[in-house]
C-alpha cells in the first residue's frame, strides 16, 4: 500500500505546482463556466438544471486550478465549485 500511498502523494504536489503556475500566469485568454458539484450517491442521477456563470481572466484561471485540486468525492449538496 505505500506505493499507491506515495503515488497519490506525488500527484498532489505535482497538482499544487501546476496551481502555482497556473495562479502566476497572465493569461491571454480564459473562461470557465463552473458546474454543480456532484454528492457521493447520486453520481447517476440526471442534473435538471445547470445555472451558466461565466468567469473570464485570471478568475477563470484560480477557478480551474481550483478543480484540479478537488481529489474527492465528499458528501453535500449540489453547489458550485469553488
């Protein structure tokens, strides 16, 4: 189990680098249109109704950085990503 343990170790650090460089980076061009988390359970369920919220810039960089570090499937309702 350390091997798995030190792999998925390794991927979070590798993630936080790349959010660093993500966050340091003025970008030309960027939009993102964060969507509805997801509860543990209810993965199969259809979603009715997807609210657009357009962010563009470096809000919409810190937004899919952001998603990159979200490993986990934790118990909530549906809400936007942060």
């Amino acid at each position: 189990m350390p091997f798995i343990t030190d792999r998925f170790d390794e991927l979070k650090n590798n993630i936080r680098s790349l959010n660093t460089i993500l966050t340091h980076t003025q970008p030309l061009a960027a939009l993102a249109y964060p969507l509805p988390c997801t509860s543990k359970g209810m993965e199969s369920e259809p979603v009715k109704y997807i609210a657009a919220e357009e962010h563009t810039g470096h809000k919409a960089v810190e937004l899919a950085a952001s998603c990159y570090q979200d490993l986990y499937i934790r118990k909530r309702a549906f809400k936007q990503c942060a």
